[in-house]
C-alpha cells in the first residue's frame, strides 16, 4: 500500500477525467428524469420509499450540492440554487442542466492545489476536494437506477443506460465495411 500523497498534477487529471466521465452521466440522468409522468410524480414503490419526485429533486439537487460544495471548499446543508424549485419533469431536466453546467464550470476552474485541499463532509468524510468527484458519481448513479425501476410502474417508458432497454432497444452502428 502506498502512502504518497496524490500531487497537484494527479488532482488536476483526476477532476477532469471524473467531471468528463460525469457530463456523460448527466446526460443520462435528464434521460431518466424526463420519463418521470408528472400526473405520477407522487408514485412510490413503498411507504417507506421516497416519491418518484423526492428522488428526482434528491438526485438533481444533491449533484449540485455536492459540485458547489467542491467548488466553494466547504459543503453546507442548504442549497440556494434550490430556490427556483421545478414544479415539472421537463423544468427539472432545463433546471438540472443549467445548474450542473454553473456548477462543475465552478470546479473546473478550481487550481489543482484548491482540488487538494481537505473539506469536511459533516463529520463523516476528510477528504481532498477533487476525491467527492467520485462519491458525486457513485451517489447519483445510486439514486437514478432507483429512479429507473420506478417508471414502469408509473406507466411511463425507462430509457437506454448503460445499453438498450425493452422500451428503448440498444442500436448498432451501421456497418461500413467496404465489398
């Protein structure tokens, strides 16, 4: 096990590489919340489970927190972006995007010595700024795969992720193999 400390250079390429992964993962979130039906919004699999729109709100506002946090060095519990809460599917998707865009353009501005700066995560984590890029992805991805196995049941379509689906089939490229 090494104990070196990740360098100014590593942080730099690990933020870019996980912000670049990322813009990609945002896209397919918007895909998933745009299937939302918003006269089904209330839809929970359980009591005890979050509403179909609690988990979108949780997974679009808390990707934002997580990347403002990053970029102002510091988490807090409250969001001001949160404001503007969308009241639909499509204005959470335009809402989503917006903000991501702000936010991570916030963090990639940040110097590679700023990614390496310690923040305290409510007493749970202390880790370098650019390390929660992976706790971002890994959470988001959590929730949208739970908000995914709600749309059937809401009548509504679930949309390719990581390959095709039954609802949106996995399309092949066409072949451009020359006779």
């Amino acid at each position: 096990m090494s104990t070196q400390a990740p360098t100014p250079e590593f942080a730099r390429a690990f933020c870019d590489t996980m912000l670049n992964g990322f813009d990609n993962e945002v896209q397919t979130t918007k895909k998933v919340l745009a299937c939302i039906p918003d006269d089904k919004r209330d839809y929970r699999p359980d009591p005890n489970a979050r509403t179909a729109w609690e988990l979108a709100w949780h997974i679009a506002n808390t990707d934002i927190q997580f990347l403002d946090g990053i970029a102002d060095l510091q988490f807090k519990m409250e969001n001001p972006a949160a404001a503007d809460k969308p009241k639909t599917s499509a204005e959470l998707v335009d809402w989503y995007g917006r903000n991501y865009k702000r936010a991570s353009d916030r963090v990639r501005a940040l110097s590679p010595e700023q990614l390496l700066t310690p923040i305290e995560f409510f007493g749970v984590f202390n880790l370098p700024a650019a390390f929660y890029l992976g706790f971002l992805n890994n959470h988001s991805i959590h929730h949208r795969g739970q908000l995914a196995t709600y749309l059937r049941p809401m009548g509504a379509k679930c949309p390719s992720i990581y390959g095709g689906s039954f609802d949106e089939p996995f399309q092949h490229a066409a072949s451009t193999t020359a006779a």
